[in-house]
C-alpha cells in the first residue's frame, strides 16, 4: 500500500480537499524568494539568479545548470510572448461563452512558461507534437495569432482553414494538436526516428499532460525510444489535474520523470521560463548526442478547467486557483524578476501589453468577420497532389466532386 492509499483510509469526507490544499501549501513553500541580480556583459545587461530548487534528477550524475540568465532583450520577447498567449486564451474564452467557437477547447492559461521557454531553446529544425491543449504551442511554433484564432472560429484564414478547430492545428514542423488521448507520443517517437534516420542533429518533443502518462502507449513508445536511441524529448505537462481528477488520486507513482527505470528524468519548475530553457537546452543536448530519449516533467498549472465545460471549480478550490496566480504566476513572477534588476520599467511593461492587446483585437476582427469555409471545401485536402480533373465520390454513388488539391 502506498502513502496515497495509506492517507484515504483516514481523511474525512472533505479529505480530499484538504489533502489538495496541504499539496498546494508544500508546492508554494518549496519554491524560495531568489535574489537577482544584474550585471554588465558586451551584449549589455544581463538578468541572473539561482534557482535551487528548479530541478530534480532521475538516473542523471548532473543536471543543467541552476543558475539561469536572460539578457534585456531575451527577457522582453519571453514577456511579451508569454503576454501574448495569455491574452490569446481570454480571447478564446470570451469568443467560446459568446458561442463564436464551438466544439472542444482547452486553454492553455497558466502554462505560459513552459512553452516559452521550451521553444527558446530549441533548433527552428527540431520538430514538436502535443495533444488537445495546443493553442500555446501553435502560436510559438510559427502560427499567427489569426490562425490560431480564426481556426477557433472556422475561418478560411485559420491555420487549419477552418477545418481542425482547437484541436487539430498544424504549422512548420508542429504535428498537432491531437484528440486522442497520448496517442500523440508513439507519433513523436516516430518522428524522432524520422530525424536519425535521415542523420539530422534534431530532435522531436513530444509532450503529453499527466492523465495521459497512465496510457499503455506512452510505455510502449519510450520503450522503441530507448531500443533505437531516438532523439526524443518526452514532455509531461503535469497541471496536477487530468480532467478533474488530481494526480494524487490517479497516479500510482505522481513523479512522471521517475516513470522509467530505463530512460533517464528531469523534474523542472514549469512556472519559471529561464529554468524551462536552461531544462530544454540540457534535455536536447542529451538526445543530439547520441544518448537516445530523456523524459521531463513540467511542474505547472492550468487557470481554467479541463475544457470549458468545466467550470474548474469543483475538484479544487478558488482559493487555491487564486493562491497560484499570485504567488506562482509566470508572467507575473518574471516581470517582477525584470523590474528588480531594472532592466525594464513599468512603462516599457505598459507598451509591451498595449501592443499584445491591439494585436489580439485584430486577430479577433478576422476570426470573427473572414470568410467561412464553404461546404465544397469537404472534398478537397483527401489526397496529396491530385491529377487533374480528378473526383471524389460523395455519400453515394450519383455524387462527384471535381477537386483541384
């Protein structure tokens, strides 16, 4: 019996909250106040800290490196991208209750940083799969804003033309956006063994949430990983919720980075962009030579529910919610870390998050008012590169579609 099991006989009915709330408390105390501090290099100011507590190791002699640095620039495109996909998801959420965008939706509000901070240290060639909470990773992985949200709403000009929705969005090198749950895995695995079968020094991230780290799948494909040293990245975007169900109350062993006793884990404090990047450049480094897979797990959380059909509210607190935004928020957190070593100021701050929200308003304009795909577009997109005059059968055997791709 395991210290989960041993703790259910014993709590009351309100057990479980209080056991998610002691949770909580022990997650916030373990991440200390840190010191920064600035200094002058030829580059120009330069923003740095330690961050003890950033890191925990599984079969790894040493880890990346605890002290983590930006320099002004770094540090204001992080903000500002962060800024970015948190106002993207208020759009889509606001867009969703006025009932512009229908369907499923999960938003990615609160995990700003890991996205962020990922991309930063990856290669524009290194290729990147993640499952149904992909608006963040669409937009970091080339997409505009527009196409990300006028693919919400179905417009032609989204990433997807309107077809996929918030589930299925595409770019250079990002395969989605995918609905079934962890299937998206055994799919980076292959695409990892795509970039050694052609001898290129990529590597493929392959991200999955802490519900799905449960499915067969996932073993199975870190098992092909570590037979063929594929160059794979495996992600798990732990939020400590799958669905509604709290890691503690769905997880046999909750430390995913401890997963597998062949393949070597990182824990990293997904809510602190600089410890992201210092995690990922070590993570690919690993995989680039020749050592096969590494698996992270992202220590971070989701401000809204599962989807939004999910109030958020009725397998953990508001109290909770609100305590994480401010005391862990990594947009908050890191503007705060810039304004303490004075390499930014309130006003530079203020025109960085005026410029998002014009951005945003615009992108809105034409998710709203683009055209709509047209039902002829049904048949187009079912093969690669057609011959001309080709057609496609409809529902029975009168109906045929000329299509031209």
């Amino acid at each position: 019996m395991n210290i989960y099991a041993k703790l259910i006989v014993r709590l009351p009915a309100n057990g479980w909250r209080l056991l998610l709330q002691q949770q909580q408390h022990k997650i916030n105390s373990s991440i200390p106040s840190l010191a920064t501090a600035v200094r002058q290099a030829s580059s120009g100011p330069i923003l740095e800290y330690d961050e003890p507590n950033a890191y925990k190791l599984h079969m790894l002699e040493e880890g990346p490196n605890n002290h983590v640095s930006c320099t002004r620039e770094e540090g204001l495109d992080f903000y500002r991208k962060m800024q970015v996909v948190r106002r993207m998801e208020a759009s889509a959420n606001n867009m969703y209750k006025a009932k512009l965008i229908r369907g499923f939706c999960h938003l990615y509000s609160g995990q700003e940083a890991v996205c962020v901070g990922m991309k930063a240290a990856m290669d524009k060639n290194d290729s990147l799969i993640t499952a149904y909470r992909a608006h963040g990773w669409t937009y970091m992985m080339g997409v505009s804003v527009t196409g990300v949200l006028a693919e919400l709403t179905g417009r032609k000009t989204g990433c997807s033309e309107g077809r996929g929705g918030s589930m299925h969005m595409y770019g250079p090198n990002f395969y989605g956006g995918n609905g079934i749950v962890g299937a998206q895995v055994p799919l980076g695995a292959g695409v990892a063994f795509a970039h050694k079968y052609r001898g290129e020094q990529n590597v493929c991230v392959a991200l999955y949430g802490d519900g799905a780290a449960n499915q067969g799948q996932v073993f199975e494909a870190f098992n092909m990983a570590k037979l063929w040293l594929l160059p794979c990245i495996f992600v798990c975007e732990n939020n400590g919720y799958g669905m509604g169900t709290s890691t503690a109350r769905a997880s046999a062993n909750p430390n995913f980075y401890r997963r597998c006793e062949y393949i070597p884990g990182l824990w990293v404090n997904g809510m602190d962009v600089l410890a992201v990047r210092e995690a990922t450049r070590f993570a690919r480094n690993w995989c680039t030579s020749g050592k096969g897979p590494i698996i992270m797990e992202m220590a971070t959380y989701r401000y809204f529910g599962h989807s939004m059909s999910d109030p958020g509210t009725s397998y953990r607190t508001r109290e909770e919610v609100q305590d994480v935004r401010k005391s862990r928020d990594p947009i908050a957190s890191f503007r705060e870390k810039l304004l303490q070593a004075k390499l930014a100021t309130e006003d530079e701050f203020k025109g960085i998050d005026n410029e998002v929200k014009k951005l945003i308003e615009d992108a809105e304009n034409h998710a709203q008012n683009d055209p709509e795909l047209q039902v002829d577009e049904l048949y187009s997109h079912i093969y690669s590169n057609p011959p001309a005059n080709f057609k496609v059968r409809g529902c029975d055997n009168f109906t045929f579609k000329d299509i031209s791709k």
